[in-house]
C-alpha cells in the first residue's frame, strides 16, 4: 500500500482512518475536504483542485482521504489500493450527528481552518440519500479499478482488517 484512497458514505470514519493508516504506512495524508473548502466554507475552484490533485497523485506515495466523485478516475489511475468504509447509512448519519455536536463551532483537523463545524441539513439529506445517487456513482467507478479493493462493511470488520495489518519499520 504506497498509493491509497480511503473512501465510502460521509461519517463513516474515512478521516479518522486515514490519519491512523497514514501513520502506520508512514505515508503523506490528503484529505480533500482541507484541499476543496477554504475559510468561511468557500468551495474552492475545481479546476484548482484537480491540479493538486494532479501534483499529489503523481508522487510515489500518499493516502488520499474522500469521495469528491468528480476526481475519482484521475485517482483511481494512480492508487494502488482503495480501503472502502461500506458501513449502513443508519451509523454514519449518526456518527455524522456525532461530529457535529462533538466539534460544533470548531474546525476539525482533516477540515481547512476557518470551517467550523456547523449543523447542515442539506449535508444531512447527501448521506441519506447515499444508497440512492453516490453509492450507484461510486460502484460505477470502482468497477475498472486493477488495484486491491478491500471493502469493510462496518467497524468491527475495519478493527479486524487493522489487526492484521503489518506493522511498518
């Protein structure tokens, strides 16, 4: 694992995983909600972000965490392996609530400064909604991928896959 996607529904744990497995794989961290959202939660420009994604996908090594479908072939090229966070919609809207409450005011550390966390109800609406518009997308795109797709379905599978992960030197 040298060039890895974390990906799957929004409060599934994809950051929280990959700041841990960027440091267990020694590997540069990206999360592409810190590269798209600038302070005051002002979308960044697309185009911009496909150009660092561009500069980062080329290196040799990195972790990549987040959906952003309208970059996922241009870093499904270059990945190596796609960790998938499947969990049920019912938990990650409920983790999703979780951060809210817990962060409510503050930006978080995989978030740009300036974007604190905030109730959202169109937010709220996309991850319920998940299994419906990006889960179909998601698939669609992962269909091609030639790297290796691990797929965990909830977090007792994501605690079993990280215990038997070797341990990096």
């Amino acid at each position: 694992m040298e060039r890895v996607l974390v990906i799957g529904p929004c409060g599934a744990g994809k950051s929280t995983l990959s700041t841990d497995l960027a440091r267990r794989l020694s590997l540069p961290v990206h999360h592409l909600d810190r590269l798209h959202w600038h302070p005051g939660w002002v979308e960044g420009d697309k185009d911009e972000l496909i150009e660092e994604l561009a500069a980062i996908t080329a290196g040799e090594r990195w972790l990549i965490d987040g959906n952003y479908g309208g970059t996922m072939a241009q870093r499904l090229k270059r990945a190596d392996t796609v960790v998938y966070l499947d969990f049920p919609i019912g938990l990650c809207f409920w983790r999703a609530l979780k951060r809210i409450w817990t962060w409510r005011g503050r930006s978080r550390p995989d978030m740009s400064e300036g974007c604190p966390e905030r109730f959202d109800l169109a937010f709220l609406a996309y991850i319920l909604r998940w299994n419906q518009g990006p889960r179909p997308r998601t698939e669609a795109a992962l269909e091609g991928f030639a790297g290796e797709l691990i797929r965990l379905k909830n977090p007792q599978a994501l605690q079993d896959w990280l215990a038997r992960l070797p341990k990096r030197h």
